[in-house]
C-alpha cells in the first residue's frame, strides 16, 4: 500500500476491484464502512457478486482477465471529459515528457519486439533528452509526442462499446462507474483503489495495476489522504516478506540481485545506479550504492572490506536473462534438474499453478525438508492421489515449526507497519521457531564447507550472529536489520559511535562505516529503541488517522509516501480538510507526516520556482509519476490481451491473441488449450473467509470446516440449466490439465457475459482444499486445473483465468 | 438498566466471525455439515449453534440483494417463552442485564412446546432433552465485557450495550439507511433486546425475522396467551 489501512476512512470514492476485501480482509471493511458513513461511494467490479458486492453503492461484473479493457476505459473517459487534475499531472507526473521516435504502437505489439525470443527491447521506448541529457518537456501539451498525446492515441479505440463487448460489462454501468471515479478529479477529492490477487495473477498482472496507477496520477490521487495505490496483501506478512527479497530478482530493500555478467562491485553499482541530469530530481536511488555496501557489511561483517570488494564475489549470481520464479523452479524440477528442495511454510502440491505438475516434480527428487506446522499435501506427496509410493525415490525430511504466536518477532503489514508482536503460549512439543531452524542450518553448513567443498568463501564468510544462549534471538536480527555504525563517525557536527545503531538511512554509507540488512528499515531500530513495539494512540496534528507513533513504518515512519504531491507546487494541500502535509514558509520546514525528503516545495509562496526544491516523486530518476513507463517487459502502455486460455478466438481490441511476452511452457504437463469447445466456460479462483491460503491452519479447525466443509463451483442459474446440473449436487470440473469435485452452488451471483456477441459463462473456485483434510480426501486443490504461465514481469501465475468445463458426476 | 444490543444489517459482512466468536466462548462443537449450494452454514440453528448468519439472494426492485441476518435470541422484554413456562428454574430473565436464561431444568418440560412458544423459532431441543439458545454473554456482561459475537466483530454491525443507548443509536442510523433504502426499519424494537436495522422488508432476510411473521400467524401477544394452555397441561402432568 502506498496508504495504509485506516487511511480508507479518508476516501470520497473507494474502488474494489481484483479483490474481495470484505471476505477475504474483514478488518479492512471496518474503515470502508466508516469511510461510507462519512459519504463516501463504494464501487465494486467482481466477475461474481460477492459479500463485497453486497456492501457496494455502485456493483458491476466483468469477465476474469479483462481489466485492462475496463480501466482503458476509464483512462479514456478521464481524457475525454478533461476529468484529470491539470496541475497535477503537469507538476507530478512525466504527462508533458517527450518520447523519444524509438517508440511505437502497431497491431497490439509496441516496438522493439522480437518475436524469436518473444521479448521487448525497451530501449526504444526512452524519452528525448536535450543537450544536458535531461528528458524533454512540453507544459503545453501540444507535441504530438508528448506522453499525453500518445496516452489519448494509445486509448483512443477503447469506447465504452468496445470495452463492454471485450468485458461483457454494460456500457451504461461502465459510465456510471468512470463518472464516478473521475470525478474524484477535482482537486481536494480522494479516490482510493483496493486490489489483491484478482489483479496480480494474470498473464498482464503488472500492466493491471499499471493501469490505475495511471488513472490515479491523471486524477492526482497519489500521495493524498484516502488515495494511492493499495494492495491488500494476502498474509500478515508478505509486505515482510517482499522487503526482505524473498523473490528471485531482488536482495533484501529492493536492490537488484547481482547476474553472472555482473562481475564487480564497481560494475554492479554501474549497471543499477540511476543518474539523473536533471538537479531538481532527487533521484533517490543514486544512494543505493550506499545500501548496497552496508548491506554486504550487514552479511560479511569484518569480512568485507574494501579491497574485496566488501564481499560482492560470494554473493550468489543469477544467469543473465534467466527468471527463477515458482514456474520455473518447478519446471526444472519437472525436467529432474533439482535434486533437492526446501518447502518451508508452504504448501506447494497445492498452493501453485498446475499442482498435478508440481506433485510430479517433487517426485523427481532425492530429498525434500517440509517446514511446517504439520504434515500437508506437500510433505505427504508421495502417497496422494495417483501415486504409487513404492515408485517415489525422494526422501522427505519433516521439520515441526512453531506457530507465529508461539515466537517473538515482527510482522509488517499491507500498510508497511512494522510491529512488535511477542511469544504467548511456548511452542508445543517440538517445534521451533523458524529462526532458530535456519540459525542452526547455517551453523551446520558452516562446519560442513569448513571441512571443504565448492567455493566454501560465501558460506564460511558469513557473519550468522544472530544467536543469544543458542537460541535465535530476533532482537539481534531486528537491530542489525536496522543496521549499525561500525566506526566512529562524524557527520556535520554530530558524532556517532562505533557499535550504535543508525538513526536514518540517510546516514548510511558506502565506504564501509555502517551497516544494514535492509535499508528500508533502518530508523525501526535505534538507540531510542524498538520503534516496532510503540503503542502510542495519539495521531498526527493533521488528525486523518496517521497514528505515527504507533508501531512504526517503512520508509523513515512516513505513513503516505509521495505525499509531496499532496500539495500544490507551493507546499499548501490540495485538501486542506484532509492534509497529509504542509510547508510552513516561515520555518522552512513541512509538517503532518514525514515529508517525502525535507527539500522545499518547487515554487516559492509568490509563485516563483524554488530551486532548491525537489520533485515530488523521488524513487524515479526524472521524479514524476510515470504515466508512460518504460521500464517494464511488456510495454509503457497497457494493452488489452486476452488471457492463455480465453473463449473467444480473437482479441477484440488487437492483433495479438494474448500477452506476447508472457512465458509459455512446453513440458507434457503444461497443455493448454483456448478456445476449445471441451473447455467452453471460464474459470477463476478466489478465497474465502472461512479459510486460509492452501488451507493448513484452517481445514484441520472444525469451526471453520463446519461454516466452509468442501470444494464448491459458483455458477449461474442459466448454465446449471442449461448443464442440467441442480444446486447442491456434487459436479466435475476439469481443464486441459485436471479434474475436480466440487458442490454446485447455482447462484443468482454469477450472470453470462455478452462477449463479442455470444453468451460466455463463467465458474469460480475456492483454492484452500486439498486431498489430506477433510479425510475423505474428496476436496481437492483448484490449482489442479490452473495453468503453467503468468506475468512476464513478475511470473506470478495465471490462476485467475482459465477454461474449464463442468459436467455432472 | 436492561442491556441491549443494536444489530445493523446493512454493515454486516457476513464474515461471520460473531458465529465462530459464540461457539468458542461456549466451548460448543462443530456440527458436521455438507455444503448445501450455499455459504450459509450450518443450516439451522441447533443446540450446538446459538448464532448463526442467514444468508439469502433476493432481487427486490430489479437489483440483485444478498441479505445477511446474524440470527439469535431476541432476549425479549417480555419473553413469551418465560411466561408460557413460569418455572424461573427453567427459565428466567437476569434482573441486571434482561438476558433470558435457560436450565438445565429445561429438560423437565416439553421442549417443542418452548420452541413454539418462541414467536422468533430460536430455542433448540439438545440431545440431553434440555432446550438451548443464546444467553447473551452472560457471563461476560456481568464481568464488563462485551459478548463474544459483538467483541468480534469488525464491521460496527453488531454492537451492544445499554438499551436507551442501543435505541438510540439504532433510530439514529435508521434515520441516516432510510436516505439510500426507503423500506429500512427497525425490527419490533418496543419487544426485544435484540434490535436489528433491516435495509428491506423482514421477509426477506428470514422467515421468522419479526414476531407478526410466525407460524401461528398471530402477534407475539396472542401467541403466549396460546401457549400457555399446553404448558400449564404439560405442568400438571408433571405433578
């Protein structure tokens, strides 16, 4: 979340859209409802009407995998009627930038596209700079390159009749909702968007969300009160989790995780660096270097010096160009090519796409080590449905760990709140925490490498500290997390001792003198001391519900980040009811939040520029929103493209059927088949309150079981007629990959779509079953029916469009 | 001064976590259930389910609805159950708090006639022949907090406390509901201790939503003074 949770209370208009937060975050209505009784328009948009929908003033459907459509849309609409926030958009968003003549758009494929190695080279989509190498700007808007024209070109085709016959929405719900929300437009108005998985696990997941970080810089919803861009993140701690780079591409605080090509610390730095021309911008990743070293600090210790390069060599490379995703392990693993594998709090044979794949490859192991609070589907693999113990070679290892309420430690949540939680009951029997599981796998390896082995250095040469009476001590990680001054220093006038913590990450350093484990949380644990377990009820001058001493967040305990751009250019709020921050001239300072850097605002109070002001978007190298976004893999635009598997033949909108840069894979156990008359209905996955992700902690609990007992298939009334197929009865559903019992629950909450002109029906499944509980084995994963392709940006999974079909049993 | 509770409709979620939040402070068991075609579950309420969320898809004025009703005893005012019975060893009303308590004695009676006698159709015959229902937290109210269901939830759906103060809050947001569904209304608020905002007709939401909708097709009034007759039989008979 760019907000935080209690900030939706501040919303005129909230939209829910690729989640279902009243299911599946309860809490979360507690501030949507207040944020409806101070009068604010809930808008839902859900293939199925949900308990969300119940609770929305405005509800409509759309077919699963259309987003892009429906939000073209909107970005039309915005233009259209001039809804957008001009000053805004020219101050805080690169709308007025100049795209370089490299850029272009032609049949659903931009340029720079080669379809060998089905990529981008998105080189061609950079801006033209001038002499000084700054990006061109015209505050006019009427350079036809300018990224506010090509915006309008680009969505030009989407009208409300083709989006309607793309998403199979009524054109008239689709007005009345882009009414709505762009009318949030004006300045001082807040609209906020609420998504989670329904948006992310698609083969265009990032272009999804993409497309209303758009919407919310046209409309100059970013960085105010009641706006931003909010995911609502399916556990306590994955927010944690994504800090701490428990992803494939990143090292911890979202550095770039070093390639093989990348051979040095000076060429690392060089390649991830951004410089910007242009001194207005901060450019705040110009420090990474910085965090980069205090990291390798954070890792090595006395270890890493200088003249090694602090430790850079023993961090694992990456193959260049090579993704090493959920996929793609398990198609490697598929292929036989990994030998061993740790499943730690996971549920693999259940929780990824294409789990009959999944359960194959983990046949295909020597060892596997299950950590986890009790046995699942994973763990027992090797007598589920279908196998044949005595043919499955791997040996599985079951390691007990405790529950998160049975340890101490941190969690950080969707609003990027770190807080403090401690140990309640002790863990039962055996188990353990997870930290002291992998303390003691480090020490194991260590003695292990000293004893020889391939490049032992990356192991031996770790710091691993961590313990206090042999026991993982989570205070010591947190604080060198936090991160430490390793030598005397004196910055300005104030001097800081060796073996303090580091106050700011604006202090640390790159020669060496300080550490961090993750920069984004260096101020969480200082010398004042746990900022994680403050309790404090008080809020923030500005009285919107900031809290700011309760818990603490990252960045710097900044509760809305780009909250500059919540102030005209001279610092005053756009919404001075609901003001996230100021500048006081006078004092030359802002107050209300931690300010997005203190620099100045970009004008003085008598209109004349500040040069010593900073744009208000500081974590990109030019500092403005990006409307254009030339970053990415598949394109600076969202475009509409259908799903793999989709029922119609065509892309209504383009020449390309799907995603062309979205991965495909080619094993015997990655059929996929669209626009087949075997799998004619769409289908998509979703949770329910009642559960929990694969189901673990939940199906084993009879309270829950009782309100949730099986797998079920949400359907409408018209195709349980036309299937013959009547509420309550037990039915099939398969795809090209597997099969599934499910309970029918015929609904009046499920309507056929009118797409391109026919009728197309939709299913939908909840994914928290799986064959070892309940113990008849009967309610089975949905992700036996997903497919193996996802998002060529993050590889997320396609789990939320699909074909199916349903038949009686 | 008698409690109350104020149960708003048109905030709650169904995410029924006041249904879970009873069975634990209770300490009741799970039924085994089957999934019906719907979420709603178990499908009644039993002697092992003291609460449970009603779920019900209804088109009212062209527009798709799905109304949630987290059911349980009203705790009336003058419980028509308590009357018909007069054994205050069965059954009686706590004098501090107004809940309306059931026995163990409850098995010495004839349990249909006490489901009948409630015009809600709450009570439930439990396997040891004593009738079970909601005691409103008793336990907890006396001990300053909140029942469990109302601790639970996260909505402001289900909130609880002095009557004068629920009635208010109860008329206070029927005033702000009724600006986006004309129809809303409060549910027999002059009778029971369980005051709940409907956004639609009470038919909708559940058969015996309000007391004029029972079986016995008569008001709640008339309904006691007929089940008297069988109890005072069934008293007699007892000796």
């Amino acid at each position: 979340m760019t907000n935080h949770w209690i900030d939706l209370k501040n919303a005129d208009v909230i939209l829910i859209m690729g989640s279902n937060a009243a299911e599946n975050h309860p809490i979360s209505f507690k501030w949507v409802t207040e944020a409806q009784k101070n009068g604010a328009t809930l808008i839902n948009v859900d293939p199925r009407f949900t308990r969300t929908s119940s609770k929305a003033d405005i509800y409509t459907s759309l077919r699963s995998g259309t987003d892009i459509a429906f939000l073209g849309g909107m970005i039309k609409y915005i233009l259209d009627n001039q809804l957008y926030h001009e000053e805004y958009m020219l101050n805080y968003t690169n709308a007025a930038f100049i795209v370089g003549q490299g850029f272009g758009f032609k049949d659903g494929l931009f340029t720079g596209y080669d379809d060998k190695k089905r990529s981008y080279d998105n080189a061609k989509w950079a801006f033209e700079l001038d002499d000084k190498g700054v990006p061109k700007k015209d505050s006019t808007l009427k350079n036809p390159r300018c990224v506010f024209n090509l915006l309008k070109a680009h969505y030009e085709r989407y009208t409300p009749k083709l989006v309607s016959t793309v998403t199979g929405t009524p054109e008239d719900k689709l007005i009345e909702i882009y009414k709505t929300y762009g009318a949030t437009g004006k300045p001082g108005k807040a609209a906020t968007i609420m998504y989670a998985m329904g948006w992310t696990q698609h083969t265009v997941g990032v272009q999804n969300i993409r497309s209303m970080c758009m919407i919310q810089l046209l409309l100059g919803n970013m960085g105010v009160a009641g706006g931003g861009v909010n995911a609502l993140r399916g556990e306590s701690n994955v927010q944690g989790s994504t800090d701490q780079a428990l992803l494939f591409h990143l090292l911890p605080g979202y550095l770039p995780m070093p390639s093989a090509s990348i051979g040095s610390l000076a060429a690392y730095n060089e390649k991830f660096t951004p410089k910007s021309n242009d001194p207005r911008s901060a450019n705040w990743w110009q420090n990474r270097p910085k965090y980069t070293v205090s990291l390798l600090k954070s890792f090595f210790g006395d270890k890493a010096t200088a003249d090694n390069d602090f430790g850079y060599g023993w961090l694992p490379k990456i193959d260049d160009g090579k993704p090493y995703s959920w996929l793609d392990i398990f198609d490697a693993m598929y292929a036989g090519k990994i030998r061993g594998f740790f499943a730690w709090g996971q549920n693999p044979a259940c929780s990824g796409a294409n789990s009959n794949k999944t359960r194959q490859a983990m046949a295909k192991l020597d060892w596997m080590v299950n950590v986890n609070l009790f046995d699942n589907e994973t763990g027992s693999f090797w007598r589920g449905p279908g196998m044949n113990p005595a043919d499955v070679k791997t040996e599985v290892f079951m390691l007990p760990a405790c529950v998160s309420v049975e340890k101490e430690g941190s969690i950080t949540n969707s609003g990027r709140w770190m807080q403090w939680r401690y140990e309640g009951p002790k863990p039962l029997g055996n188990s353990r925490p997870d930290g002291d599981i992998i303390l003691e796998l480090g020490l194991k390896l260590k003695e292990l490498y000293a004893e020889g082995g391939t490049f032992p250095d990356a192991i031996l040469n770790l710091k691993w500290d961590y313990m206090s009476g042999h026991r993982y001590d989570p205070h010591k990680v947190a604080k060198e997390i936090n991160g430490y001054w390793l030598q005397d220093k004196t910055i300005g006038d104030v001097t800081y001792k060796a073996g303090t913590l580091v106050p700011s990450f604006a202090l640390l350093q790159a020669d060496g003198s300080t550490s961090a484990g993750n920069w984004l949380y260096t101020a969480s644990y200082t010398e004042k001391g746990n900022m994680s377990a403050r309790r404090g009820q008080e809020d923030a001058p500005n009285n919107i519900g900031l809290y700011p001493e309760f818990a603490w967040c990252w960045p710097v305990n900044r509760r809305i980040i780009y909250n500059r751009a919540s102030c005209d250019p001279k610092g005053q709020p756009y919404n001075p009811d609901r003001w996230v921050v100021k500048w006081d001239a006078a004092a030359k300072k802002w107050t209300g939040d931690v300010p997005d850097g203190g620099w100045p605002p970009l004008q003085n109070p008598d209109g004349s520029p500040n040069e010593a002001g900073r744009y208000a978007f500081i974590m990109t190298k030019e500092g403005h929103g990006q409307i254009y976004g030339p970053g990415l893999k598949d394109g600076p635009f969202p475009e509409h493209y259908e799903p793999l598997e989709c029922p119609i033949e065509k892309n209504l909108v383009n020449g390309q059927r799907m995603n062309p840069v979205a991965p495909v894979y080619g094993s015997d156990a990655d059929a996929h088949l669209t626009c087949d008359p075997r799998f004619p209905y769409v289908g998509t996955t979703y949770r329910v309150s009642e559960h929990w992700q694969t189901g673990l902690m939940t199906r084993p609990q009879p309270w829950l079981m009782e309100l949730q007992p099986q797998m079920f298939v949400e359907m409408s009334e018209e195709l349980a007629k036309m299937r013959g197929i009547k509420n309550g009865e037990r039915v099939l559903v398969s795809s090209a990959r597997g099969e599934v019992q499910c309970t029918a629950m015929v609904t009046k909450r499920f309507k056929p779509f009118k797409i391109g002109g026919a009728v197309i029906h939709e299913v939908g499944i909840p994914w928290h079953f799986g064959w070892r509980w309940p113990e008849s084995g009967a309610e089975e994963s949905a992700n036996l029916l997903t497919p193996s392709t996802g998002d060529p940006n993050t590889r997320i999974p396609e789990s939320k469009a699909f074909m199916v079909n349903v038949t009686k049993l | 001064m008698a409690k109350a509770f104020f149960i708003d409709t048109t905030l709650c979620t169904a995410c029924r976590a006041c249904q879970v939040a009873c069975k634990q402070w209770h300490d009741l068991p799970a039924e085994e259930t089957q999934n019906l075609g719907t979420h709603q579950n178990p499908p009644d309420l039993s002697d092992k389910t003291y609460k449970l969320v009603r779920m019900n898809e209804r088109v009212i004025d062209g527009q798709l609805r799905w109304l949630f009703f987290p059911e349980q005893c009203r705790h009336c005012i003058e419980a028509p159950c308590l009357e018909a019975l007069g054994d205050p060893a069965a059954i009686y009303r706590d004098p501090d708090t107004g809940a309306i308590l059931y026995t163990r004695q409850t098995a010495q009676y004839d349990a249909d006639a006490i489901i009948e006698s409630c015009p809600y159709n709450i009570p439930r015959k439990g396997a040891d022949g004593s009738v079970y229902k909601c005691d409103m937290c008793n336990d907890r109210v006396h001990n300053g907090l909140l029942p469990a269901c109302v601790q639970a939830c996260p909505t402001g759906a289900m909130n609880f406390g002095e009557r004068d103060a629920m009635l208010e809050m109860a008329n206070q947001r029927l005033a702000v509901v009724k600006a986006k569904y004309p129809q809303a209304m409060l549910l027999d608020p002059e009778y029971v201790s369980v005051i709940y905002l409907a956004a639609f007709p009470p038919e909708n939401y559940h058969e015996f939503a309000i007391a004029s909708r029972t079986p016995v097709g008569v008001t709640r009034h008339m309904a006691l003074r007929k089940m008297v007759r069988p109890f005072a039989a069934a008293l007699s008979r007892l000796g």
